[in-house]
C-alpha cells in the first residue's frame, strides 16, 4: 500500500527501512517518517503480517536520540537507532538494526529540530545538582 492510499495525495516519504538480521530486511517490522506538508511529521512502526500494530511519534515530541552499533553492524553498515520522545504511549521508539544508521539519525533529528521551530515549541532540560 503506497504512502499517498494511507495519508493522502501530498503526503511524502522520507525514509523508510525493515528491522535486519545480519544485515538483510527479513522481518514484518517497518519504520517510516512520513511528512505531510503543511499538517505534520510523523515517525511510524508497523509491526505484523496478517494482522498489523502500528505506533505513531509526531516529531515535534521527539527529545533525544541514541545510535547503538555492533562489530558486525559496523562491516555491513546497520545500527539501532533510539528515539526519545515526550509521548505518552511510546517514550521509546527502538529503530532496530536499518541500514545507514548515521544518516537516519541525523535526518530525524533535523526533522525534528524544524518541526519545532516550525510548531513554535520548545524543548528544556532540567539538571539536578546534588
């Protein structure tokens, strides 16, 4: 099913990938960022075959993200990619295992970063001093 039938005419890919094993896409796990200009930004995993899950992140929520990468992830160039959002459902949204990690997680994170200016929110951080 293309990304228009589900989100409408001017939704727009930005990446997609499958959860890997040893670096080939074996899996009914998905992960999308879909953008639909003017409305949103939105990280989804879709997880199923016969019957589907699936977790939306708006990416004005998303706070942090961390980038894991094994021996082996480094010679076939795959890693897991985590992402730290303020939703309630998901607060951690594990990218597990996709192709050219690097590269995702900064796209995401530049995402995010414009879907935040663009929504006017902004993100603080609180330290404790003990």
């Amino acid at each position: 099913m293309s990304i228009q039938s589900k989100y409408g005419s001017d939704a727009e890919l930005l990446w997609k990938d499958r959860k890997r094993f040893f670096g080939l896409p074996l899996s009914f796990t998905r992960y999308s960022l879909v953008k639909k200009p003017g409305a949103w930004v939105k990280l989804f995993l879709n997880v199923g075959f016969l019957s589907n899950m699936v977790d939306e992140i708006n990416a004005y929520r998303i706070c942090d993200i961390n980038l894991r990468q094994t021996l082996l992830g480094k010679m076939f160039n795959y890693g897991t990619v985590t992402v730290f959002s303020s939703d309630e459902s998901k607060p951690t949204l594990h990218l597990q295992n996709i192709k050219n990690p690097y590269q995702v997680r900064d796209l995401i994170s530049s995402v995010a970063e414009e879907q935040r200016k663009l929504n006017n929110i902004r993100m603080t951080e609180f330290h404790a001093h003990e």
